[in-house]
C-alpha cells in the first residue's frame, strides 16, 4: 500500500501542494522578519536623529557659552584698564569674607571707643566684663608693648577691634585715596601680627566726611568696600572728644539721652591717653542703658553700618 502510495497520482499531487506551502510561508516568514529588522533600524535611526539633534543644541550651547566667557573675559580686561591705579595696591588688603553688613538689631547700643588703646583702655576693659557688656575698639598704630597688649586684650574679651588709622594725622591720610590706603594697611597689618585677628571694620578719623576728604570720601569709601571692610560712623556723640575736662556728668547724659528713643545706637567714644572722664563715666552710662532694656553688643562684620549721608531705616 505504502509503495503504491509513492509513485501515485495523489502523491505527486500531495507532493505539489506542499511546494506550494512552502513556497508561500518561506518568504512570509522572510517578509515578516524583514519587516521587523526594518523597524529595528528605524528606531535605531529615530535614536540616532534625536542623539544627533542633542549634540547640535550642546555644541550650539557651548559655543554661546564660549562667547559669553570672551565677552566677560573683555569686560574683565576693559574694567582692570580703566580701574584706578590704587585698586593694584596692597594686594592682601581685604576683609576675610564677603561683605555682608545687613543685619540691623532693635534694643542694642554699640558703644565704640576709638584712638586707642591705652592706659584709660584697661580701665574701660575691666569696667565691660564687670557689667557683662561688650563694645567696639577702633584702635590706631601702636609702638608701645603695652599697648600691644592692650590690643591682644580687646579680642581675647570678646570685644571687636577695628582699623582707625595708623598715623591719625588727617592731613597726611587724606591726601589721597593711596594715602589713605597706605594709613589703614599699616594698622590692618599691626592688627593682624599682633591679635591673630584680620579686621573688617573701620572708621575714618574724623568720621566718613570731614573738612580733610570732602573731595575723596566717596572714592575712599567705596574702594575699601570693594575690598570688603565695613565703615562705621556714629548716631550718638558722647563729646567727650575735648579730653579729661569734660564733666563725666555730659558725657552720661550725651549717651544716655542719644540713645534713649532710639531703636539702635552707635556711640561715639574714646579710649586714648587723658580720657580719665569717659572712663569714669562708662559704669553709669552701661547701667542706666540696661535699665531701660538696651542690650550692649559689639559690632559684627554683619551689622549695618551707620553712615553720613545715608539715612538709617528707622
């Protein structure tokens, strides 16, 4: 049966219909593998459009990033031209850190004492850390060991020490802007060897506008805020500048009735040699401040400075 089977009509017939079978469902298969390939490669080719689209916007963000680096870059050398020659000078003159001088404190009195330190300076010391308070010493260029020591006492207390100038001769340090920067890089540089400390607050002599620097305050002041020191000028007058022969009574009354409605002072005083009177008034003037709520602090490279010619907030 089974040979028969072979060389049969129907086997040859079976024979041709599964050539036909084959010869349909190979190619299908090609067809349809194919046609998955192709969609493979479009995606791959879709990936690599949008790779290739990427890569443009970088290089296109790049090179606007390169021209902008150029431009600063011009700026930067236009502007260092057109600087003044002082703004080269003493490159090691600046502050520690940024400048950022806006904190602005209610109920505080800053007592700050400037043209020392000296013999009246221990008096004035012992006198704060008997009453708990803490004040600001704008000191000028010292000789004496003693005096030195003075300093390393201010900071040791807790106390802030500031630049002053060197030499307190008004008509040599306002002169120029680079006298003036010569003037208060010597005291930066004293400060710093003698305390440990680098300062970053500072008064002008004779306050930030005086009868020596009307034609050069507002350069000087605003080349040591560039380098990042924070100037201080005063809303309250002891007057105790005159020396010892003020009566410790006006000194009192100066201070207390300054600050007093008030929502912040900073008091000028002094600490130099023959200011017997401010140092026998200071024990009043710290307990009649505290009886009426004030907090005695010093001053912080955070606190907004009082300046002439610039209103306080409140």
């Amino acid at each position: 049966m089974k040979s028969g089977y072979i060389g049969s009509v129907r086997f040859y017939k079976n024979m041709i219909l599964l050539f036909f079978i084959i010869a349909i469902l190979v190619p299908t298969g090609f067809a349809i593998g194919y046609r998955g390939t192709i969609r493979e490669m479009k995606g791959e080719i879709s990936g690599l459009q949008e790779q290739s689209a990427l890569l443009q916007q970088l290089e296109a963000e790049n090179a606007a990033l390169e021209l902008a680096i150029e431009e600063k870059e011009e700026e930067r050398i236009r502007l260092e031209a057109e600087a003044p020659d002082y703004q080269k000078l003493y490159p090691d003159f600046y502050a520690p850190q940024p400048l950022a001088a806006t904190e602005r404190k209610e109920n505080v009195v800053y007592l700050t004492f400037d043209d020392g330190p000296s013999y009246c300076t221990d008096e004035i010391l012992d006198i704060l850390e008997k009453k708990g308070a803490k004040a600001t010493f704008f000191v000028v260029g010292q000789s004496r060991e003693e005096n030195l020591r003075r300093m390393r006492r201010i900071v040791e207390e807790g106390h802030a020490i500031g630049m002053h100038s060197f030499t307190h001769e008004y008509s040599m340090i306002y002169d120029s802007v680079e006298s003036y920067l010569s003037d208060m890089y010597a005291v930066f540089c004293q400060i710093k060897e003698v305390t440990g400390v680098t300062p970053t607050l500072f008064r002008f002599p004779g306050g930030s506008i005086n009868g020596y620097n009307s034609a050069l305050y507002q350069e000087m002041i605003a080349e040591m805020v560039r380098r990042g020191f924070v100037p201080h000028d005063w809303n309250v007058s002891s007057e105790d500048a005159s020396g010892s022969s003020v009566p410790t009574s006006h000194i009192i009354d100066c201070v207390v009735g300054g600050a007093s409605g008030r929502s912040r002072s900073i008091v000028l005083m002094h600490d130099g040699a023959g200011k017997s009177s401010t140092a026998n008034a200071l024990s009043q003037i710290i307990d009649r401040l505290q009886a009426k709520g004030f907090q005695l602090e010093a001053l912080t490279p955070q606190t907004k400075p009082i300046l002439f010619g610039y209103r306080d907030d409140k």
